[in-house]
C-alpha cells in the first residue's frame, strides 16, 4: 500500500504536470502515507490532501481506500515511528500539539525528561523559537548540574514484574528493592509493585545498579544526586535527536557541554563513608564562616557579623514564611486528591511527584526551622 501510493503520488503531483511543487512521501507505516506536497498554505495543504486521497483510492481495488487525516505544520521527524508537530485538522487553528515515540509520554524517564522535552517542542513548534529553545536547554542543563532541580522530577519509576534470578542482567529497581527488603521487610516493595528510585552518586566505577537509591532515603540523610548520570542517560538522547535535525550534530551536543556545564554542586550527605566519624561544627548564617568556642553556643553569627543580624534574622524569616507557603499548598492540593479536606494526608504514592516535593518541603521547612531557632540568643541584638 505504502509503494503503491508513493508511487501515484510522485507521479502525479509534479511541477510537469502543473502543480506548483514536485510532492514527496516522507514516511509510511503500516496503514498511513505522509506526503509533503510543498506548499506553506495550510488551506491549500489540506485540498491536495483529500484530493490525493480520493486519487490513490481510484487506484486500489475496492474496498481498500485511503482518507486525508491532517496536517502537521510545522512538523520534525526524527526517524521511524518517532516525530513530533502540530496537528491541523483546519486551516483556523491548530488542534493540538503531537508526539509520537517521543519522551513526553514515557514512563521510564524521569518527570524532568518529560518536561524538558515538552516545553523544548512547544517552543520550536508553537513558538518558533529555536534560540529561546536552545537558552532553556542550556540553563535547565547548568540546573541540574547545580543541585538545583527539585528532586521530585529525578525519580524513575519501574514495574518488578519478576524476581532477581529471572533478570538476565542486574537492574537499578531489582537491586534496589532487595537493599530496602534488607532495611524494613515491611514497607519494601514486592512483586508486581513500581519501584521508585534515584541515581546517587557512587564510588568510582560503580555500577548504575548498584547507584539507585530510594527517594525518601535520600530527601532523609542529604544524599547526593549522580546529576552527570540524569544528563548523560537520561537528557543527552532525547535532545540530540530533536535538536540534531534542526542545527546539526556539532551546535546539538554544544548545548550538553560548554560554559554551562562547568560547575557542579555536590550535597554533603549526612550518613555513610567518612561521615561516621564526622562532627559537624556550626557556621555563621551570614559569612558562613565556621563558628569556634563562645561563637558556637552563643547564636547564629560571628561577631564579624553581629551588626547584620537583625538583617539576616529578617531572611531567613522569609525564607520560613516561603516554605511554609509551599508545604501547605502542597498539603492542601494531596488532601483534595484524597477527596478531604479536613483529614491527615494518608498518601503515599511514590508514582505521584507531588508526594516526593511535599516530603521534600516538609524537609526544607523543618531545617529552615531549624537555623531559625539558632537566632534565640541574639533576640535582644535583633529587637
């Protein structure tokens, strides 16, 4: 069906024959045919459409006929089964934008991937900016690089639909659920659950099995995030496919390296290696400074500081009052999913973002509190 209609298509809707363009089927798959007959008007796009359609189905033995379906304008494809474009139906406005075999709808990438990919296409197709497109990139790429991507969107969600002996090969979410089944039995998932992990860093040479971590464990002891693995296993593909066509390979892999890639954050994890035996000695909440002897017990700044205190009391006020803003909008928005407003969330999906960013604001706001309370001693010097 595919050559046949490549066939008297190509054939027909030449400039020979007093069309404008010469048309070209671009792709074929299965049961649909997708021509580009050349024209930048959509009206006109959509007459050869249907005319094509009615041509070719002449040329079929009956009842096989083909249909016109739509338009996409503008329209990227990236190879077989895996394209992206707006989809016209008339020539008014769009209908929607569409995706197919594009990571904006898969499960085994992380919410950031997804998102990422979503907002790059809407600005490359519905805004038409390529530039902006590729700034955005850029910037989430030195984001996460930063340590400053909400952990919500890193998590990675995987079906145990077997048990460890029936893998071919070790998996991030098997090994994973076996070290939580050694930690609580209890609460550790079990077959046939998703398994919700993130990539830790990891001693050199390790494994990615042997990286994933449990989200909640991590949000607990300040554990930190492999940020290179999310931008090489999870970023890199996905971008290079849609951006490759449109700037060519060499500007596409810039946009995962360069200036931007240069400075990396790294959390100070609170358990395990050399954090044993690590005491942890307060610093000034302004300089930040270590504090010794008097300094220590005596506030939250060094004497150094001390005029700014008030100032610095004021911030991380603020910075409580902003927290606590988000956890209760957080709280409020799991309570309607539950279906009431006036009762404890309950939930704990680990498939939902929403509950790793309330546990990780309930996190923020707690050690907010924290630092808040080391003012205690200087509340004449404030007041």
């Amino acid at each position: 069906m595919i050559e046949k209609t490549k066939e008297e298509v190509e054939k027909k809707y030449t400039i020979a024959n007093g069309y404008t363009f010469d048309a070209q089927v671009v792709y074929g798959d299965t049961d649909s045919v997708m021509v580009k007959f050349g024209t930048k008007d959509l009206a006109e796009a959509m007459k050869l459409g249907e005319e094509a359609a009615q041509f070719v189905s002449s040329k079929f033995v009956k009842p096989i006929k083909l249909e016109f379906e739509k338009v996409y304008y503008p329209y990227l494809l990236i190879n077989k089964k895996r394209y992206a474009g707006l989809f016209w139906t008339r020539p008014e406005k769009y209908d929607k934008m569409d995706t197919k075999g594009i990571e904006t709808v898969r499960r085994d990438n992380c919410l950031l991937v997804q998102t990422v990919i979503e907002k790059v296409l809407r600005m490359i197709l519905i805004d038409k900016d390529v530039s902006g497109a590729q700034q955005y990139v850029k910037d989430t790429v030195a984001d996460l690089l930063q340590n400053k991507i909400d952990m919500s969107k890193l998590v990675i969600t995987k079906a145990l639909t077997k048990t460890d002996e029936q893998y071919a090969a070790k998996q991030a979410h098997v090994e994973l659920a076996q070290r939580m089944k050694k930690r609580d039995a209890g609460s550790a998932p079990g077959l046939g659950d998703r398994v919700a992990y993130v990539m830790i860093r990891g001693a050199a040479g390790a494994k990615n099995f042997e990286k994933s971590e449990d989200p909640i464990y991590v949000l607990e002891n300040n554990v930190p995030i492999d940020t290179k693995y999310y931008l090489d296993n999870q970023l890199a593909k996905p971008l290079t496919r849609i951006f490759e066509p449109i700037l060519g390979e060499t500007k596409a892999r810039s946009l995962l390296t360069g200036d931007h890639t240069r400075t990396i954050s790294v959390a100070a994890p609170s358990v395990g290696g050399l954090m044993k035996f690590a005491k942890k000695t307060q610093t000034c909440m302004g300089c930040k400074k270590p504090l010794t002897g008097k300094e220590e017990s005596g506030g939250a700044v060094c004497s150094n500081c001390s005029p700014r205190v008030g100032e610095l009391y004021k911030k991380t006020l603020d910075r409580v009052s902003d927290l606590e803003v988000r956890f209760g909008r957080l709280w409020t928005q799991c309570q309607r999913c539950q279906g009431s407003m006036h009762c404890e969330v309950i939930c704990s999906s680990k498939d939902c973002p929403i509950f790793y960013m309330r546990m990780k604001a309930k996190k923020d706001l707690e050690d907010a509190g924290k630092e808040l309370s080391r003012f205690d001693a200087d509340q004449a010097a404030i007041w």
